[in-house]
C-alpha cells in the first residue's frame, strides 16, 4: 500500500491553544527545578503568557479561516469568546498566588493546570466538529476536577473534586449520546455538515432521532452552564472548591459551555429553532427563579454567589432564547461583564476570609465599609453590577439580553427575568447592608492586598464600570462576533 | 444463524449490565462490567470493527478496569449494607423508562441517515479495518488525535497532584 | 446492514440501566462504573451508525471516547483515594457536609 500523506494544515486557528500548551509544559519544567515556597514567580510567567496570548488572539480579529479539514475555525466568535477565557483566567492567576501560600497548598502544578483548561476552553469555543467540542469540553473538564479537588488536605476541597467529577462524567454520558444520535440522523459530525444535511431535510422537526439528539446535548450542556434542573451540583462544588478556582469556574467554563451550545444551535440546527427555543424557555424561567429563590435564604457568602451564579445563567439563555442579533450579542457582553464582576467578587472573599476558608460568611463583611473603605467600595460595585443596577455594565448586559427577548415577541419572559433581576436586589443589598450599617462582631487582623491581587481588584473595578458607561464600543465587537456564525 | 448469536450476546451484555447495578459487592458488580464489556467486543466483531473490539478489550477490559479494580482492592471497601433509598429509585426508574420509551421510537421508524461513506464491508476485509482507521486518523481527524495527548498529560499531572503522598 | 436497529435498542438499554444505576447507587466506585456502562453504550451507537452509513468518522470518535474514559478513570480514582483518606468512606451519602 501507499504511504499517508499526512495533510498539509493551516496551523493560524490554533495557534494561541499550541503556545499555551507549551508554556504550560515549560512551566511544569520550572515548577520541578524550582524549591517548594518559591512557587509565585511562576504565577506572574502564566500571567504574562495570557496577556501574550490575548495579543496573539486579538491580531487574528477578522479572520475566517478553516482549519484540520473542518475540526477548527477562527471567526470572530471564536476570538471573543477566547478573549473571555483569557481574561477569566488572568485574573485567576492573579489571585490565586496569595490565597494557595495562606492555604499552604501553593503547588506549582496550579498554573499550568489552569492554562490547560483555558485550552479547552478555546478548542470548545472554536471547534466546529463535534470531536473537536468534545475533546476540548473534556481537557476542560478533567483539568477543572483536578482544579475543584486541589486542596487536598481539605476535606471540602475533596468532596468537591468528588460530586463535580461524578456529575460531570454522568453529564458528559448524556452528551455523549446527543452527538451519537445526532450522528446517526445526519450521517456527519462537522457542524456545518449537520446543518446543510439538516437544511435538505422535508420536515427535520419529525426525524425523532435529531430531537432526541439534540435533547440529550443540551442536557448535557445545561449541566455544564449549571442551569435548573441540572444545577444540583453547584452549590457544594462552588462551596466546597478553592476559592479563586469557583471564581474561574463560575466565569470561564460557563462561557466555554455557551460558546459551544451557541455554536450547536445558531449553527448546526438553526432549523429546529423553535422547538429549542421552547425548551430554552421553560429552563431559563426554571434557572433564574431557582437560582434567585434559593440564594435568598443564603447565609454563606460562596454559596450564596454558586445560586447567584445559577441565576445568571438563566438570563444569558433569555438571550438564547431570543436567539436574534440583540440577544446572542447579549450573551457574549454578558458573559464578558459577568467574569470581572464575578471574579472581582471573589478576590475580595479571599481577602475576608481567613486560613481554612472560615470566616466565608455574609455576617463576617460587618464593618468591612469603615475598616477598609476602598475595598467596600470595589465590592459594591460588583454586587451593584451583578444585581443590574445602571450605571455598570451588569446592567447593560441584561438590558440587551431583555431587549432581544422582547424583540422577538418574548414579552413574559423579559418580565419574569426583570422580576427575578428585582428580586435578585435583596441579597445583594444584604451583603452592602452589613458592610456600611453593621458593627464588626470581633476584633481581626485584615489580610494584606499584596500587588497582584490589587491589580486584579482594578481591572475587575475597571472591566464593571466601563462597559457600562461606554456600552457601544464592546457591543460592536459583540455584534460583530455573532454576525458570522 | 447471525440473528440468533446476536441474540445470544444480547441477552448476556444486559443480563450482566443488570448484575452490575444491582451486585452489593463492587468486586462483583466489576466483573460483571467486564462481561459486558467482552460482549460489546464481540458486537464490534459482527460490525465488521475488528481493530475497535481489539481496542475495546485491551484498553476497557484490560486497563481501565484493571485499575477500577485495583482501587476497590486499595481502599478495601466495606459491603454496603443499608437499604437503598426509595425515591432514588423511583427518579432512576421514570429516566429509564423513558429512555426505553425513546429505544421504542427509535425501533419503530428508523430514522438514520442514508448510507453516504465509501466503505463496504468487503472492502474493509480486504484492505484491513486498521489501516483504514489509521488513515483516517491521521488525516482527517489529526486535530482531534493531537488534542487527546494534552488531555492525558492533564490526567497525568491531576492523578499525581492529588494522590501522590508527598508533593 | 440490516440488523441496525437491534444495536440501537441493546445500546439503549445498557444506556438505560447504566442511567439508572448512577441514580440509584450509593458506592462512588460502582458509580463511577456505571458511567462507564453509559460510555460503552454510546459507543456501541457509534459504532454501529458508522457501519450503517460506511465512513469512519463514528469509530474515531469510539477511540476517542476510551482516551477520555481512561483520563477521567485516573482523575477519577485520584481523586477518590483523597476523599477516602480524610473520611475512609467513599459513600456518596458521606459527601454531605455542605447542605443547604
């Protein structure tokens, strides 16, 4: 037989995944050379790698080029969602060297951890073949077990690593399966195959094998995005995990799981929009109350940010529900916003709390307004710009995914989400309440703001306010982003 | 004659499916897991899949349940004795249900697509299923191939992170 | 192929009892196993679309679905050997102490 000629390949879609790899592998070089207790220089390398690599993302800004025989894209919807698994991750960098020394679980394995799911976030994202989408959901996953169950010495930190693995390999199964019968009912795993078979077909809302496929990938990725009623997970994994890792997770990897589902629906089955936008219906009104209801009786502050986090994404899928050029553009400023407020929030968690993740309370920000004023006030802008209030961007960003919603004759579920959004205002205010109004209950030494970490607080201030501000100059990159797919 | 050995393997494969749900013993239900396991091989046989049944026996039967195995015997885990709680039962049944509702479906009108590949099975026996599948692996879905070794290096640096004694 | 829509109900049904047993099960080992009965269930499906439509593509995915279930099988009981050593149990009914 003749010899494989292996495929001359245009290497430009995945060139920021190829230089993350390898600098994550370089850094688990160093972390073997460098002495235990010297770990944090390694956290400003895979900082400056991210910010390297956003540039390299950025300057492929416009570009369409298809790539490994249709298995990858770079399309400005890609680039985007890309820029938010960066930043997620950046940040996370930033706040994670100060926290895991306090912790004493400071392994340098960390950072190169985190830039491997960023990796498969980015193949999530850009990937246009369902092995592409999986195999990237799967790096995700796997390094993010790792990352939930890093602090081993914590049996909180165990359980975990333990619920989020088992629920998400019981999740990927249904996955799994969706992209099985899918297969079989159009005979391809290219997404845009899918949706040209799909196309050509008499009545596709009879083929029950699609609809089933197609059911059993959005559960799959509903347990992904943690919308109700796949949500269960959330709360103890949240609790439970690092805390710069639940800020990570709850900005990127949700991200990473609407990329991907926004990529399936607009683009593969755009012609089953109706039956996914009534099932998208009901699992938005079920997430945003769910989520809004239970975190009201939260006295935990982490657990109550995983409810509010459910929350959040029941309005992004408002906007998917939309499914028009307002609402997914929606979606992608939303999820842009929703990583710095959410990841800002966190820092300041880290810095309230105490060794052995105690003092996570709502009631332990009492008097944190007149003993620290500037770091009250960066918390009150996040809880501001996650409770929706103008003028950040928060607010913006739910003012779009509504407005799409609406747009496209939703008018129920622009009202239940702005009820939820009022009613999501009482928890928020709780935390603000104890802050300025409340006297502190003991005397305590407050934790140092080293520099990364303040860093981190000012792009986090910097990244809730402009948007909301100056909303057009995002929103156009946002409507650009979605105008290919 | 094909029908009836298919219909011989079937009811093994759920038989033992069954077994492993419902054995109190882990050791038990892994063994049962394995038997299922070798039926599938010999599904992958029948569909004219030799390099998967191959694959599926050395990496499945062989590795990963070797090492389930192994932890079982590792942590030495006590038989679980206290009764089964019944509203999990009934969620697990109505899902089951359901899905079987779906296999129904499915068995009724067959919606697959057209057969659109080149591939025949004679065509496979003459050229050989593995070379075929290499072909196509490091051609057409070299992307994916490459992805998969960042996804066992990952494996690699968790397992170690976290269950290795001293780090 | 004639026979595709046998391969269709048995991968159905070990889907089904593998569901049901990640539902009803307790031992966080036999869970896990149970996944594992879900996987191979798909990839019998895959398997057999891919011989009924004659390219590779499905068995591809079959090879790519075992890397996975071997990663997460070493993750897995990674990180079941951590839980087991801080409460020397692996019962799920023991992952508990977050309620709300």
């Amino acid at each position: 037989m003749d010899m494989i000629s292996i495929p001359v390949v245009n290497m430009t879609p995945i060139l920021p995944e190829i230089f993350l790899s390898v600098l994550a592998m370089v850094l688990l070089l160093l972390n073997v050379f460098s002495p235990s207790g010297k770990k944090s220089y390694l956290a400003y390398i895979s900082f400056i790698g991210i910010a390297a690599t956003a540039v390299l993302v950025g300057a492929g800004w416009g570009g369409h080029i298809e790539s490994f025989s249709g298995a990858v894209i770079l399309d400005n919807f890609a680039t985007f969602f890309k820029m938010i698994f960066l930043l997620a991750a950046g940040l996370t960098v930033l706040i994670s060297d100060q926290y895991m020394e306090r912790e004493e679980c400071n392994h340098g394995e960390l950072y190169p951890l985190i830039l491997f799911t960023v990796v498969g976030m980015m193949l999530m994202a850009s990937g246009t073949d369902l092995m592409t989408i999986f195999l990237g959901l799967e790096v995700m996953s796997v390094s993010l077990y790792v990352l939930a169950g890093f602090n081993r010495n914590n049996k909180k930190s165990n359980e975990a690593g333990l619920k989020y693995f088992l629920l998400g390999a019981f999740s990927t199964g249904f996955l799994l399966y969706g992209m099985a019968l899918t297969y079989g009912a159009t005979g391809t795993t290219r997404v845009y195959k899918i949706a040209s078979v799909v196309g050509q077909m008499t009545l596709p809302s009879a083929n029950i094998m699609l609809l089933a496929g197609m059911l059993l990938m959005m559960t799959g990725f509903a347990f992904k995005i943690a919308a109700a009623p796949f949500h269960m997970w959330t709360p103890d994994v949240y609790e439970g995990a690092p805390t710069p890792m639940t800020a990570f997770m709850s900005a990127g990897p949700k991200a990473a799981g609407f990329a991907a589902l926004l990529r399936i629906l607009l683009v593969a089955l755009p012609t089953l929009q109706i039956e996914w936008s009534q099932l998208l219906w009901v699992l938005a009104v079920l997430t945003m109350t769910v989520g809004n209801i239970t975190a009201l009786r939260q006295d935990n502050i982490k657990r109550m940010l995983a409810y509010s986090s459910i929350a959040h994404a029941g309005y992004a899928l408002v906007g998917l529900v939309a499914g028009n050029g307002t609402g997914t553009a929606g979606i992608l400023f939303y999820m842009l916003s929703y990583a710095f407020m959410n990841i800002g929030a966190f820092a300041i968690i880290i810095l309230v709390s105490k060794k052995g993740e105690t003092n996570g309370n709502v009631m332990d920000f009492a008097g944190l307004g007149f003993k620290r004023p500037l770091l009250a006030v960066a918390m009150t802008i996040f809880l501001f710009s996650l409770a929706g209030m103008p003028p950040t961007a928060g607010f913006i960003g739910k003012f779009y995914l509504f407005s799409g919603a609406v747009q496209k004759g939703y008018i129920w579920l622009a009202v239940i989400g702005v009820l939820n959004s009022a009613a999501s205002v009482y928890y928020y205010l709780r935390v603000m309440v104890y802050m300025y109004m409340k006297e502190p209950t003991e005397e305590f030494e407050w934790t140092q703001v080293t520099a990364p970490v303040a860093l981190a607080l000012i792009i986090s201030v910097a990244g809730s306010m402009i948007p909301g501000i100056v909303p057009s100059f995002i929103l156009e990159f946002a409507q650009q982003a979605v105008k290919l797919i | 004659m094909e029908t009836l050995f298919f219909a011989i393997v079937s009811l093994v494969a759920i038989i033992s499916a069954i077994l492993v749900i419902t054995c109190k013993n882990p050791i038990n239900s892994a063994l049962s897991l394995i038997m299922t396991f070798f039926c599938l091989a010999t599904y992958y046989v029948m569909l004219d899949a030799p390099f998967m049944a191959a694959v599926q026996v050395m990496v499945y039967a062989g590795a990963i349940m070797v090492l389930i195995v192994f932890t079982i015997m590792l942590l030495n885990i006590r038989v679980n004795a206290t009764q089964k709680h019944s509203h999990r039962i009934l969620l697990g049944s109505i899902i089951g249900f359901f899905t079987l509702i779906n296999t129904i479906v499915l068995l009724v009108k067959s919606q697959a697509a057209k057969p659109v590949g080149p591939f025949t099975g004679d065509m496979i026996r003459n050229i050989g299923h593995s070379e075929l599948i290499g072909r196509e692996m490091f051609t057409t879905f070299l992307l994916p191939f490459e992805i998969t070794s960042i996804l066992l290096l990952v494996a690699i640096v968790g397992s170690v992170i976290l269950a290795k004694k001293n780090i | 192929m004639e026979n595709l829509n046998g391969y269709l109900v048995v991968s159905a049904i070990l889907f089904a009892i593998g569901t049901i047993g990640v539902l009803t099960r307790k031992n966080a080992i036999v869970i896990f196993m149970c996944i594992e009965l879900m996987l191979n269930a798909v990839n019998l499906t895959f398997v057999a679309f891919s011989r009924h439509l004659g390219h590779f593509d499905g068995q591809i995915f079959v090879l790519f679905i075992m890397t996975v279930a071997a990663a997460e099988a070493a993750v897995g009981l990674a990180l079941m050997i951590a839980f087991y050593k801080n409460k020397e149990s692996i019962s799920v009914d023991d992952v508990n102490m977050m309620k709300w």
